[in-house]
C-alpha cells in the first residue's frame, strides 16, 4: 500500500467527473433542439399550407384564415 492511498478516490473522482460532463452535455443539447423543434414544425404547417393554396384546395379567405392561426 505504498503511495496507493489516493488512486481509489481519484477515480471516483474522474468517473464523477465524466457522468457530471455527459449530463451537462445533454442538457444542453436538449436544449437547443427544443428551442428549434417549434420553428420547423411552424414552417412546415405553413409550406404546407402553401402548398393547398396553390393546388386551389383553399381560396384566399381560408389561407390567410389558416395563417393568421399559425402566427
């Protein structure tokens, strides 16, 4: 046991280390793709939303009627 007193708890300590940074990794990550998820899904409804305009599935009045409920 010569000089080995500290290899245990510095392990410990490394391995905390990691967890510690993966979890705030995550964290972050989720983060950013919930702050992007509503914009895509936004657009999306509205280029599809475009798209029954131009194939005359929707007149004008029911478009903008649609888009005003997008916004």
């Amino acid at each position: 046991m010569h000089g080995n007193g500290w290899v245990w708890p510095m392990g410990f300590m490394m391995i905390g280390g990691l967890i510690l940074a993966v979890i705030i990794v995550a964290a972050v990550w989720l983060a950013v793709a919930n702050t992007r998820r509503p914009a895509d899904r936004n657009d999306s409804a509205r280029r599809v939303l475009a798209e029954r305009y131009a194939r005359g599935e929707l007149d004008a009045e029911e478009y903008h009627r649609r888009l005003d409920g997008l916004r």
